[in-house]
C-alpha cells in the first residue's frame, strides 16, 4: 500500500550532506531559491552542523543523524522526508540501505550513482516493492546521466510527425581553464569498482534477461556503428572514444520505458572527445592500465591507493579547487537521425533527417551534477501529478519525462539548444523551424514583411553542403556562435531636430553612391533624393557560425594583396592563416597569392607561397607586405580561370576602392562560370572613406604616424625665420586622415581637407591667413590632404577656384602621386603639395617653406597596437565569413561591432561633413577662417 507522504516533516533530506559533492547539493538547494523544507543528513552531528550554520539561508535547515550500518537510522531518515537525495558513494557498498529504506517507507529517492551494476541491480530488486509503496525511485539523476537522458528526449521531440528520430548520437567534451580539470577521490573510487563490477554486471543482465526477457527496441532505420576504439569524428572535430559511464544503458533503459508506453523510440551511442591526439593516446595508455587492474582484487587496491599516479594527476583526495570548477565547462553535442516520412520507404535507405542539438553548462562533476539532481527534486516534488505512474524504479528521463524538468534545468543555466536542422529538399512540412537559412533567404523584417530592413549579403548556400561547426564541442571556446539573425544598427543616434544629423545614410552628397548601392539606375539631380531608396536599418552581425559550409580538412585557400601598401596588411594576413589553422584547414592547402592580380596570370612572377603559421608568425611585426602588391586590377577572367584551376575555395582580398570593385566582378565572373568560390574582401584606406564602416584598418596607424610629420613641419617652421611647415598627407577624397591628425597634434594653424573648396588669394584667402598668423607667431603649420582644392563631385585634374592654371607639380619633384596612383584615383591626378608649396614661395616672398611628404614613410610602418588588434579581428572575421559560405562580401565595423557588408557597399564614399561636429572642433583647434571663394 503507498505510503502518505504528504504530513513529513521535510520535503528534502540530503543523505551525507557533508561530503564534497554533499555540499554542492546544499549549496544549490539554497542558491536556487527553493521555498520548502529540507535537512542535512550523516553519521557526524558535529560536522551536520558545523555545514548547517554556514548556510546561507533564512530558514536553518534540519539535521538527522543516520549511518548505513544502522537500519533503523535510516527508516527514521526515510519517514521524515518526502524525497532523499543519496550522495554517499561508491553505491555498491553504501548505496542500498538507504535505497531499501526509501521503497520500504515509501519515500521518493534520487541519488548521483554512475555505476551500471548498482542502477540495474536497484531496478531488479526494488521495482516490484516500490510500486507497492508508492515510492518512485532513479538512480543516475546527477550528470550520470541526466543530459544524455534528457538530450536525447529533446532531441528526438524535435523531430514533427510525421517524422521520426531513429538514432542519436551523442558527443560528451569537457573542458577545463587555464587552472586544469581535477576530480575528487570518490569519483574516482566509484570508477574504480564500476570497472571491477563489470563481471557481476554481465552475470546481472543475463539474470534479468532469463527473468523478464531480453530487452529488444524495434526502431526502423541502421543501427549505430559500434565503435571499439579511438576515431577521429569529423563532425566535431575531435578524437573520440567510447564513454564508459553509466549513460549509455540508463539511455537505453529510458527507451525500454517509453517502448513499453507505445512511444515511439531511437538508438542511441555515446562517445568523449580529447583536445588532440596527444591525448587520445594518453588516455589509451593510462585508460588500459586502470582497467586492466580493476578486474584484480589487489589491482583495485593498488588504483585507490595512487588516484593521482594512474589518472595521470586528475583525481586526488583534494578534489577540484573552486577556480577549477568555475573555469571548467561541458557540451554534449548530439547528432538525431531520422526519416521524414517516420520510416525507411526502401529497405536500406539511410535517414534524410538530421537535427543537431547541444546541451552545455558549468563543471559537470560537481556543479552541474548538483543542478540536476537538486532540480529533479523539485521537479518530482511540485509535478507529481504529471507523473503517470503509483511508484517504482526509473531513469531520471523515464520519469520526468513529462514535467518541465528542461525548462527548470535552463533556468539554472543547462543550456538546451537546437544547432543544426537538414531536411530533404522535397519535404515542405511548415511545421519545421529553420534556425539558419540554407541557401539564400530573404531578410524578414520586424513588421513581418521581406523588404530592405536589412542589407543583405549573397551567399553559396545553396551550392554547399552544410554541416557543424568544428567548434560544436566547446562552443567556440566558450565564447558562444553568432546567428545568421543577429543585427547591427546602421545609425545609433535619433535626431530630434535634421540639423543636428550626422548621418553615414542621408548626406546628399553621398546620394549618388547610395543609388549605387542600392540599385538605382540613375543618378539624383541636384537637390533631388526623390528617386533614392532608403539604405536598410540593419547589416550582418560577423562571428562563427554553428553551421558551415566548407569541409576545413579538404578546403583550400587563396590570399591576394593588391593596392598600395597600407599599415596592418602583414596583421591581415597572419590573423587570416591562423584562424584557417584552427578551423582545421590542412597549412598545405592555403596559398598567398604575390604581387596582387598580377600573380594569377603572368608566371614570371613567383609561384604561389604556401602559407603557415610558422611562417607568418613574425610577419606583424614588419611593415609592408609579405606577398607583396601591385595596383594593376588584372584579368578578371584570368582571376577566375586560376581560381578554378586550383580548386581555391575562398579568395581574400585585401585592397582599397578599387580592389574591392575587382574582387566584386570575381564574384560575378564566378557566377557566371559556375565556379563556386567564396570571395571575402577586407577593404583597405588609409584615408578611412569608405561610407558604412567606422574606420578601415591602418587609419590608426596613420594619424599616429603623420603626427611625426606635422612635429617635424612644426620644428621647422618655428627654427626659421617666418617659417612655414607644410605637410601633405593621404587623402583623394575625403580628409579623415587630416583632421584627425591635426585635432591630435594640435600645432596646425591651417588644416585644407577635399571637403571644404577655398580660395587662394584676395580678402579671406589663405595666402592672407598664413601671411597674418606670421606676422602674429613667427611661423605657420599647414595640413592639406592630397585632393584639397579640387572640385569634390569629379574626377581629379581640376583647377582652384579663382586659379587660371592647373596643379602641377614641381619641377624635380619625386612625381609619386603622379604615376604612382593608389587603386582609388586615376593617374591624372597632380600634386597639391608641390603646387602649393609653389604659391608660398611665390606670393610671399619672405616666407622660407618647408615642404614635407611623408607618405611612403606612413605606409610603410608596420601596424599599431590598436589597428594590430583591429587587424586580427578582421582576419578572424573574414575567415568566419567564407566557411559560413558567404561571397561578394567584405567585413568592416559598423557602430563599434564587426559585421559583414557586401562587396558593393565599399565603392560608396565616406566624407568629412562640413557641418558635422568633427570638422567644427578642427575650426575650433586651428582657429582658421572660411577659406570658401
């Protein structure tokens, strides 16, 4: 007859409360705000309540004193609790008194056993009594094996009939800090006679099997393979053995339950990953060790006696520091297979369903172990009508089966999340959630409606084949995976009033790139935005995906440098090689690519490099590039024609304007020819005018460096007699570098920007400001950006307002920006520098000018800290971009968060407002006048 548990006097009794993981247990309890009544229960008073006044609780909990060696101690526990928590091991030796006790008293039970022969045996031999008693009883409801259980049920829910989950394969990882992963002795001591008990267990199972019959799980569909030994497995890219825990059989127990129910049910097989193969064979060898001796009596003595020397250091008495558990992390990745019409059509067909999920949370010996079972509790405690059973001997899964056990378990920080869903292109079923598109999908805006509230970039998709990250099985190092949903803010400021907008959107002068961007045909009158369509609200947040389209092992890898040179490129490069490396692409199969477009189609310059960590590793450190550059823009067929021929799987290209524009007809010419490879640009300016991003890479660097020419200008000036320093510095067309150069050095008198048009002489003129700050200091400090002077809306080889003659430059003068253009501006482009260092000279003839260009010194120089940084989140960026199958796409930070734009996105000029608050406090530091004519 079941008992009536409803009058005892505690909801929960710990049983050896004082023990390590005992503690845990109670630490839980209190952390996680359970509202009713529970005692601490162990041999030793003094130490119960030692514990129990360092808990951190309002209400003190109870403590009962009961020893396995006394029966009766434990009845008295048994009748005062509603359910018992066992957490004294090993359970073959202490477990089944209080297990007895419980059934007998008809009082729920839980333990954190992970021993097979002990689950197995309480189920044998307590089934009949416990269904009699009322009492409902699981084994193995701490990490043994709760997550395994409760994933695969999750797994398998996902699956929508008419679909059916017919195996699910399950990956444990474990991953400790920088402080290591240890365990405590009773851990170890329970393996140890887990693995001396297999004997008993064999003769146990045949028992069972000769009583009850054999177990037998009729599920459709290919079995799983049995795995005996080491195997690489490439979805998780890990060494993997066999798990020898307790999981697999309670799984299979679970089945069992839910076969007997009528429900449907799945095969199921358990594997561990190791972070190397260094590790794989280090587990072999002590694993071979540890288990040849547990089947020998002295052996098993000799393993107790040196957890420490046969677990090569994981296990000791000590157990795990709490930094240790803080630092330690575990992901179970589980792979359900299935069919979508509920069973195999022919025989032989293999499953066309696959839904990959992960459940992950903190240390999993200690921390998690003691969220599970304490959760169970609760479960059990506030759910027991949804319990369709009067008593007996279950899994955890088995019997929580139909509660909000996850939900709870979530709440405490379990994650349980779908990663990956493939489904045959002929199975329509609305019922599937999608958690990432395959293929190109249209941007589904807030209101529900597919428009341009997100700027979209093309992918591959639809040619790839997806699969998981290989970095599942520690989620990204424990940093997590970025959605395909996830989105940046274009604009993060609202303006009250237009007057105060800053707006990278809707300055007029930018109209005519927008309309570009943005597909419009023609152009905008003057004045006239009427036919422009708005620039979307979002862009593509960067970062690993969980899915990815390219096998890293067999992927191959292209890195090409073209423009001139800018500071970070060798950064670049080195990040890109890196994070290839990591993902696992073989250092063999990634190429740099020298001298720019130029190395695909003219074989007198060198053959591609091979590219690896070893030799990229210093490159940073240089200026300049590794592969070399060139601002020629080739063939583009020719580009294409290599590509293919070398089977290059993704193509970086690191360039300016102009490179990007190249890269971007790659990408159409590779569309056109069918060759599916994935092109990632990373855009380079060095005068940082590129519309959407905040700043391209080496910007940093360069004001930094160009400061040292503006010291050096302002040395000058001042060391003779009315002196004027001019410097010159990058900037076609807009005057970033200038400003912002001038803003930090603050000794500028006169900063000249693309921007801003001024007039030369007369009243208000420059030659009248720089001739009254002489007279007033001395000396004069100019700033002027390459493309100051010349008319902003065309291309260059303009005149000065109010000059009859044309820029040109001086007679002698290095010609550098005369035929050595970047990869943004034609070749027509004159000197200003030398230009205006002649007007000086000429109109005031007691000014002594010193002429500075310092370009090639600012290019030249490896990167800063700041764009070192930049520069490696770039790269990373980048490689993220290409294995998640995007292609015409460029990477650049937008509102402070990396994201991905298309290739198309880069030709849209970026300018210095004239009215914006930057150009204002430049007015204020310099003190200068309107120079406009």
């Amino acid at each position: 007859m079941a008992a009536n548990t409803s009058a005892r006097t505690f909801d929960i009794v710990v049983f050896g409360a004082t023990g390590f993981t005992g503690k845990k247990i109670v630490q839980e309890i209190v952390d996680c705000g359970f509202k009713g009544t529970y005692a601490l229960a162990g041999r030793d008073r003094v130490k119960l309540e030692r514990l129990a006044a360092h808990v951190s609780s309002l209400d003190k909990p109870g403590i009962i004193v009961a020893d396995v060696s006394r029966p009766d101690s434990l009845d008295v526990m048994a009748k005062a609790a509603k359910i018992v928590i066992s957490a004294v091991g090993p359970f073959r030796y202490w477990g089944e008194p209080v297990f007895k006790a419980c059934v007998e008293n008809g009082t729920h039970y839980l333990d954190i056993c992970g021993e097979p022969e002990f689950i197995e045996r309480m189920e044998f031999e307590y089934s009949d009594k416990a269904r009699q008693t009322g009492s409902l009883a699981a084994s193995a409801a701490g990490f043994d094996s709760v997550p395994a259980d409760m994933a695969v049920l999750y797994t398998m829910s996902l699956f929508k009939p008419p679909a059916r989950c017919t195996l699910v394969e399950t990956f444990l990882t474990i991953r400790g800090g920088a402080s290591g992963f240890k365990g405590h002795y009773p851990t170890w001591e329970s393996a140890v006679q887990g693995f001396g008990s297999a004997g008993e267990l064999g003769a146990l199972r045949k028992k069972v099997a000769a009583t009850r019959g054999r177990m037998e799980l009729k599920v459709p569909g290919p079995k799983p393979k049995r795995q005996t030994g080491p195997a690489f497995d490439k979805r998780v890219g890990a060494w993997t053995l066999p798990f020898m825990g307790a999981d697999a059989s309670v799984v299979r127990r679970t089945m069992a339950a839910l076969a007997a129910a009528g429900q449907p049910v799945a095969h199921h097989s358990m594997s561990f990953t190791l972070p190397s193969g260094y590790y794989k064979n280090l587990f072999l060898l002590f694993g071979s060790i540890m288990q040849w001796l547990a089947q020998r009596p002295w052996g098993r003595q000799l393993l107790l006696a040196a957890p420490g020397l046969f677990s090569y250091g994981m296990f000791t008495h000590a157990g795990p520091s709490e930094q240790q558990m803080r630092d330690t992390v575990f992901y179970m990745t589980n792979v359900g297979h299935g069919f979508s019409q509920g069973s195999p059509s022919t025989p032989g067909e293999k499953p066309d369903v696959e839904i990959v999920t992960r459940v992950s949370g903190p240390e999993p010996g200690y921390l998690a172990c003691s969220i599970f079972i304490v959760q169970a509790a609760i479960t059990l405690l506030e759910e027991r009508d949804k319990i369709d059973a009067p008593g007996g001997v279950f899994t955890a899964g088995a019997l929580l089966r139909s509660t909000t056990y996850i939900d709870r378990l979530q709440s405490r920080g379990i994650k349980f999340e779908q990663v990956l869903i493939s489904l045959p292109s002929t199975y329509m079923g609305a019922q599937w959630e999608r958690p990432f598109g395959f293929g190109i999908k249209p941007t589904v805006s807030e209101d529900g409606e597919l428009g341009p509230n997100v700027l979209n970039c093309p992918t591959l998709r639809k040619q790839l084949e997806p699969r998981p990250s290989p970095f599942l099985a520690h989620n990204y190092f424990g940093g997590g995976f970025v959605s395909d949903k996830d989105r940046v803010c274009l604009e993060s400021l609202v303006h009250a009033v237009t007057e105060t907008q800053l707006s990278r959107r809707d300055s007029h002068e930018n109209l005519e790139e927008l309309a570009q961007l943005n597909n419009t045909q023609e152009p905008p009158a003057d004045g006239d935005d009427s036919n422009l369509a708005p620039l979307p609200k979002f862009v593509l947040r960067s970062g690993p995906r969980q899915v990815i389209y390219y096998n890293p092992e067999q992927a191959k890898l292209a890195i090409v440098v073209v423009g001139r040179l800018c500071p970070g490129v060798n950064d670049i490069i080195r990040s890109i090689v890196s994070k290839a490396v990591v993902y696992g692409v073989p250092e063999c199969n990634i190429r740099g690519i020298p001298y720019g477009f130029k190395g695909f189609q003219e074989r007198r310059y060198q053959k591609p490099v091979e590219l690896s960590k070893a030799n990229t590793d210093a490159i940073h450190l240089e200026g300049g590039s590794f592969l070399g550059t060139c601002s020629d823009q080739g063939d583009v067929g020719q580009i294409v024609k290599w590509l293919d021929l070398w089977s290059i799987d993704m193509l970086f290209v690191i360039g300016g304007v102009r490179g990007m524009g190249t890269a971007a007809a790659v990408c159409q010419e590779c569309e056109r020819a069918k060759v599916p490879t994935a092109v990632i640009g990373i855009p380079k300016s060095i005068d940082n005018h590129i519309l959407l991003i905040d700043k391209a890479f080496g910007f940093d660097t360069a004001v930094e460096e160009a400061q040292r020419a503006l010291m050096a200008a302002k040395v000058e000036a001042s060391s003779a007699y009315r002196g004027v320093g001019l410097v010159k510095l990058a900037g076609r067309q807009s005057g970033f570098i200038a400003v912002k150069a001038s803003l930090a050095f603050g000794q500028v008198d006169v900063c000249l920007i693309p921007e801003v048009k001024f007039r030369l002489e007369g009243e208000g003129g420059l030659l009248a400001y720089v001739q009254q700050v002489l007279d007033s200091k001395g000396h004069a400090v100019i700033c002027v950006s390459e493309g100051a002077g010349l008319v902003s809306s065309g291309p260059l080889g303009g005149r000065l307002p109010g000059v009859t003659e044309d820029i040109t430059p001086d007679e002698g003068h290095n010609g550098s920006d005369v035929e050595a253009v970047d990869d943004d501006w034609p070749a027509a482009h004159k000197d200003v520098g030398a230009w205006l260092k002649k007007q000086l000279k000429s109109k005031l003839k007691d000014a002594d000018v010193k002429y500075i260009d310092p370009s090639y010194l600012i290019r030249s120089v490896p990167a800063n800290s700041n764009d070192r940084l930049y520069c490696k989140s770039l790269g990373h960026s980048a490689v993220h971009a290409a294995f998640a199958g995007y292609t015409a796409t460029m990477v650049g930070v937008v509102n402070t968060h990396m994201t991905y734009l298309p290739l198309i996105a880069s030709q849209a000029v970026r300018r210095v407002d004239p009215k914006g608050a930057l150009y204002s406090r430049l007015l204020a530091s310099t003190g200068q006048p309107d120079f406009s004519p």
